[in-house]
C-alpha cells in the first residue's frame, strides 16, 4: 500500500523540516528537566514544631544528672538545715525550754510528758531534714533545667557521699581527739533497752535517709517545672 505524502507523513522525517526556511530555524534536541530535589515540587510547608517537641529536643540534648549542679543543691540544702536548726536551738533557749540537748529528759513541757515532747522534737528535725533536702533538690533542679529527679538524685547522693566522708574522717581522727566519746556523751538518753540502740540508730538513719531522698527528688521536679513553663510561653505565643 502506497501512502500520499499530503495526506500521511513520513514518519521518519525530522518533525521540524516545515519550519527549516524559519530565521533562526527551530532544531530538535533533549528536553531539560530541571531536578525538584529530594523534597519534589510540593510547597506545603511542615507543621510548626510543638512544645512537647522542643522540650524532647531539648532533654535529649541536656537532660541527665548534673555533678556542678548537685554540689551546689547539696551546699545549699546544708545551709538550709543549719539555719533551721540554729533557729530551732534558739528557740528554746529563748523559751527556756531545754530541751533540745535531752528531749527525753526534759521533765515535759506543759501538758506534753518528756516521751511526747522527745517524738516532738524528733519529728521537728525530720521536717528540718525534708525542707533542707527540698531546698537542695530545688536549687539543682533550677540550675540544671532538666531531669528534675535525676537532679534530686543527685542531691541525695551527694549528701551520702559527704556524711560517709564525715564519717570516716571522725574515725581517722578519733585516735588524737577522741571525737567519738564526745559524740556518745552528747547522744541524747532514748527510752529503749540499751541493747537495742543499735538497731534504733540504724532505724533512724534509714528513716532520715529515705526523707531527704524524697524531699530532694520532690525539690528537683519544682525546679524544674519552672523552666517547662517559661518555655511553654514562648511556644505558645
């Protein structure tokens, strides 16, 4: 079968012929394709980056324990419970209450018996013990802006590590001062068997241990909740 070139182009024939007498003439050739990159052509832009996101970001990068932060929560925390306590001894001297050197054998204190008034005082320096280790806890959590209970922690093991190195240098120095007669004639009398004292004592520092190690980790998250909301509020706006 015969084609008419009129009616049927060669389809062979470069497509641009027709236009040859153009000035300049048209030529074929490759298309360009210019590269849309590894995002494409779409110009959605992303979803603003959210609080919850910034502050992951944030605590990734941050976040954990801080020694410095601790050193100084513990500083502050011994500060706080000297203070309180040098209030408390003042007190009752003011008072002419004395009993802070032997609650126990005080004689009472008005209605109270000696008993009671020795749980009194008792329960007094555990709250000076929880307030100082809270304001120890805050301070570190504060300073370090993350990881409120990594910080209280922190606090608390710093605190260990100093009474434990208190301790040892007492002993080391026992021989020359005799520092731990004048620790035992200054323990006030408790009203239990004497050979019970020592699991009273043990008993005692396991309570206190365990009070400042909450008021330490309950310090740490306050302190830290205030950066969460100044933070919050530069989202937000």
């Amino acid at each position: 079968m015969t084609y008419s070139h009129s009616l049927y182009p060669d389809p062979a024939r470069d497509p641009a012929d027709p236009f040859r007498n153009l000035d300049p003439a048209p030529v074929t050739g490759s298309t360009v394709v210019i590269d849309p990159g590894p995002g494409g052509y779409d110009a959605v832009e992303p979803p603003p980056v959210t609080f919850e996101e910034v502050a992951e970001r944030q605590r990734e990068a941050f976040g954990g324990p801080k020694i410095g932060a601790a050193f100084f929560g513990v500083l502050v925390a011994a500060a706080t419970g000297s203070l309180l306590a040098a209030a408390l001894v003042l007190a009752d001297a003011t008072l002419g209450l004395a009993v802070i050197p032997d609650p126990w054998a005080s004689g009472g204190v008005g209605p109270l018996d000696s008993t009671a008034v020795g749980w009194v005082v008792v329960g007094v320096l555990v709250a000076i013990v929880l307030v100082a280790a809270y304001c120890g806890g805050y301070v570190a959590g504060r300073m370090a802006r993350f990881s409120g209970i990594a910080q209280g922690l922190a606090v608390w093991v710093w605190a260990i590590v100093l009474a434990v190195a208190g301790g040892i240098g007492i002993a080391l120095l026992d021989g020359r001062y005799d520092l731990l007669v004048h620790v035992a004639g200054a323990r006030p009398s408790v009203p239990v068997p004497e050979d019970a004292l020592m699991v009273v004592g043990v008993s005692a520092a396991v309570a206190v241990a365990v009070v400042a190690l909450g008021g330490a980790l309950l310090g740490g998250v306050v302190g830290v909740r205030y950066h969460r909301r100044v933070d919050r509020v530069g989202v937000d706006d």
